[in-house]
C-alpha cells in the first residue's frame, strides 16, 4: 500500500504533477474518431451484401442488371465491371435456384431484362425460368469454355452494342481476382474493356486479335496494364505498347503494380486519383481474400467516381496510401460483414486517417490520458486486457517491496505493480507513482462501470478529509467484483474481492480506450 507518509510526499509536487500532466494532453494525439459518414453494406451472405450494394447504387432503378453464379463463378464476372456502367448492377445467385435477397432487389429496381455472365454450369436454366415467370428477360447469356472466352463473350456483346468508350483498355490476369477487382471501378467510370491474360504468359489469340482491330480502328490509345510481370508478362505487355501505338502516335501503355495485390489496390487508387478517373472521396474497402462483396461493390464505386481498395489486415498497404488524404475524404464505405473486414479493423483504417498516419502495432496515446491499442487485426482494446490479465496472474504471489521493481529489486508495491503491467510490457505511460495514477487514463464514473484493466485508485486515512491528488492504494480491477493488487509490508501479489478493501473513497480510471 502506497500511503502518503511513506514517500514524504507533499501537496505541492502533486499539483505540479498535476499542471505538467495537463500541460502535455494538450500536445497528445487526437482522442475522437475522424469525423466522416461511414456506411458498411452487408448482409448476411453474398447475396444480401451485393443487394445492399445495388441499391445503393442505382437508387432510381435499372432497367437491367448481370447476374453471376456462386462459388468459382467470380472468374467469369471478372470482366463485367465495363459491362455494367451500361447494363446495371451485378448481383448473385444460386446455381439451382434464384436467390431470395436477388429476386427481392429484381423487384425493387423495376429491372425487366438480365444478361447472365456464365454457362449452365454457373446459372442453370431453371434460374432463367425462374426469372421468366417473374416477368424477367435472359437479354444474353454470355458465357465460353473458361474465363477468357467469357471475357472475350463480354467485350464482344458491348462492342456490337456500343457500350464501350472507344480510348481505353484494361488488362489484368484471370488467374486471381484482386487485380482485376481493384481496377474494376476504373473500368465502369471509364466504360473500359477488360481483357484478360493467362499469368506470366501472352495474351491469347482472340484477344490479341481485338486489341489489335480496336487498335487499328483508333481505339485503346491509352492501355492500363494491372499486375506486375509475374502476372501480366513482358511479352505481353510488349503487345501492349504496339496496340496504343497502333491506335495514335500520342497512345500511352502503362502498368500500375505492387508487391503483393493490396500494393497494386493502392498504386491503382492513385494512378486513377491522379488521372481524373476517381476520387478519394467516397473510397470503399473490400476484403482482398474474398472476391463477391468487392466484384458487386464496384459498381457503386465506378458509379460515385470513387477508388476502392482492397485490405486484408493492419498491415495492408491500401491502409497507408489512403491515411494521408483525409482531407479529400468525406466519405469511407466498407463492403461486407465482419467476417470479411472485422470492426476492429475499419476502427484501425478510421484511426489512422484521422492521426494522419498508420498507426503503429501496440499502444498509441490518446489526448484524454487513455491510449489506444493495436494490433495486426485492427483496433483491438480485448487483445491488450487480455495481456495485462496474463501479465497480472503471472505476478501472484511476487513479494511486496516499496518502490521496487521487478525483477530487479525481487518485488513492486502497488503502483510499480501496476506500471510493470502496464509501462514496462505494454509500453502505456501510466506513471510510477499513485499520485501519477490518478492522472492516467480517464475517469470513469462509477465502480459500476468498471471494467477488466481499470485501475481502482483508494483513500484511507483522513476520510473525508483526503486530498483526491494523493491516493493511498492502487489496484488493477479484474472483473466480477476481484482486484489484482500488491497490498503491503510483509505481503505478496494477490487476487482477492475488491469488497476486502477498506477504503473511504475510490476513483476509478480506464487506461485502454473503448
């Protein structure tokens, strides 16, 4: 127990104490979140996620809309973004069966026709009757022998029918979908083609074919290759030069890439920033190991002008690339539930915009005294309770020694108990002394809305007659009415009920932020 007459302390060196502590809150970081609109459209599965989606998007209705099948079938939509700036929204459904949450958002955008991108083995004609009954058209079913024949169904379907802008093409691989789901808001704000190329490998024939009529028709003058070699190979992307060559002496062939697929979401974003293309504004985050809610989601970003990046944990290097435009940022929008971007997560993305920086993994201090804590999942307060729990039970029974340290000095008294836990392992500021302790963290109003990791701060003597700047005991509370502590002389760290102190008064304060 830390009394007062045991370290000669006076009321003077508290106070100053005191002004320095606040004197230093107003140079700490910012403790509110970034002040934006954030929206997250999910749903329980892909279905009602790429519902949500559509509505947004087309928030008058579309007289037509793609639909997708499930499971692999992702690789056949991969072209369709381009598609769909003139043909609606894209939506899921089930091989056998029209999905329910599909069919309800068919209803509710007055949508009279379909294209379905994909065979019978991804959409089964009995979904077209399906769709028939409902007073629902098959417009087309584009669909080949795997991915690059549908890619080339699809371009084929918008070149006879005018839909594409006649000055660009995008290429990007059909082997993995985070390159080509990256720049799929590109290709619908721009009405761009995407051709796909088999990884590390040339393009086909067929596609090699239609660049190179479009070429010649003085289409493609600007060519946006996404990948690095690994995906879209040198000999291809030197086929690529001759196209916007062919097509004007001012074309222009480029590759946007990154190390891994979250660097090239982010060298996209900021070449089509940078191009007048998209906006920060706006700018959604989609998972980069699941395919659906971003393949849906980009229409809404192709249609609002906005980048979408794909994010995978904290240390995604989209996270980085966005966290210094905040001031172009009104907006942030997440596509799909928790299980694909956690809230701890988009807490960490919103977090870090608002310091202006990536925020670093472990605890980063907020203006209030409390401090924020990180880690490869996002912002997770649990992760750092759960150490300090792990860190306190390890203490029991390590002696009561005043002013000590441990391991160095064989103990700790009560605040150097709760400094070695939270100081010394968790890198939290808290002080070494009780009189620092009343300072730390915030205030929170009652024992009853105490949580696991508060500190409990305590006034004995002198009650009521106490100087609330000096308290006299410390305690690390650990739920359900028990407290870790190092009592006093002669004693040992312990886990006892917090009804065993017999304090006059308490105040309670919470280290790790909410």
């Amino acid at each position: 127990m830390k009394r007062v007459n045991r370290r000669s302390l006076n009321a003077l060196f508290a106070v100053v104490s005191f002004a320095v502590a606040l004197f230093l809150l107003c140079f700490a970081m910012p403790s509110k979140a970034f002040a934006v609109d954030v929206s997250r459209y999910a749903g329980v599965d892909m279905f009602e996620t790429a519902a949500a989606e559509a509505r947004a998007a087309y928030q008058n209705g579309s007289p037509s809309a793609i639909l997708v099948g499930p499971g692999g079938s992702w690789v056949d939509a991969l072209s369709a973004a381009g598609l769909a700036a003139s043909k609606g929204p894209i939506l899921f459904t089930d091989r056998e069966d029209l999905s329910s949450p599909t069919a309800k958002v068919l209803s509710d955008l007055r949508v009279k026709s379909v294209i379905v991108v994909g065979g019978t083995v991804a959409v089964s004609d009995t979904v077209v009757a399906q769709l028939s009954a409902k007073g629902i058209a098959l417009e087309a079913r584009l669909g080949g022998t795997d991915c690059y024949d549908t890619q080339m169904e699809v371009y084929n379907y918008g070149l006879e029918r005018g839909f594409w802008d006649a000055s660009m093409a995008i290429v990007a691989t059909g082997d993995q979908f985070a390159d080509a789901l990256s720049v799929s808001p590109v290709a619908y704000a721009k009405k761009a083609p995407i051709f796909l190329v088999e990884q590390g490998s040339d393009l086909r024939e067929p596609q090699k074919r239609a660049l190179l009529k479009g070429a010649e028709q003085g289409r493609f003058s600007r060519v946006l290759a996404v990948g690095g070699t690994a995906v879209v190979s040198d000999f291809a992307y030197g086929f690529l030069e001759l196209v916007a060559a062919i097509s004007s002496p001012d074309g222009v062939c480029e590759r946007e890439a990154g190390v891994d697929r979250y660097d090239t979401s982010a060298a996209i974003a900021g070449w089509a920033v940078d191009n007048g293309i998209l906006s920060w504004d706006g700018v959604a985050f989609a998972s980069g190991s699941l395919p659906y809610d971003a393949l849906a989601g980009s229409v809404l970003q192709g249609a609002t002008k906005s980048v979408m990046l794909l994010v995978g944990d904290a240390s995604s290097s989209t996270i980085k690339s966005v966290v210094t435009k905040r001031g172009s940022i009104s907006t942030i929008r997440y596509f799909g539930g928790t299980s694909a971007i956690s809230n701890g997560l988009c807490s960490y993305i919103e977090r870090s915009m608002e310091f202006g920086r990536v925020l670093p993994m472990g605890a980063t201090s907020l203006s209030d005294g409390s401090y924020l804590w990180c880690n490869s999942s996002g912002v997770d307060r649990q992760d750092a309770i759960n150490r300090a729990m792990r860190i306190a039970r390890s203490c029991l029974g390590i002696p009561y020694v005043w002013l000590g340290k441990y391991p160095e000095d064989g103990g700790m008294d009560c605040a150097s108990f709760t400094w070695h836990i939270y100081t010394r392992n968790l890198g939290m500021d808290i002080g070494f002394e009780t009189y620092d302790q009343i300072n730390a963290g915030y205030r929170v109003a009652s024992i009853n809305d105490a949580k696991p990791g508060d500190l409990i701060l305590m006034y004995f003597g002198g009650w009521p007659n106490y100087n609330p700047l000096l308290p006299e005991h410390v305690v690390l509370y650990a739920g359900n009415g028990m407290i870790y502590e190092e009592p006093d002389f002669g004693m040992s760290c312990q886990y006892v009920p917090l009804s065993s102190k017999g304090f006059g008064r308490m105040e309670v304060r919470r280290i790790v932020s909410d």
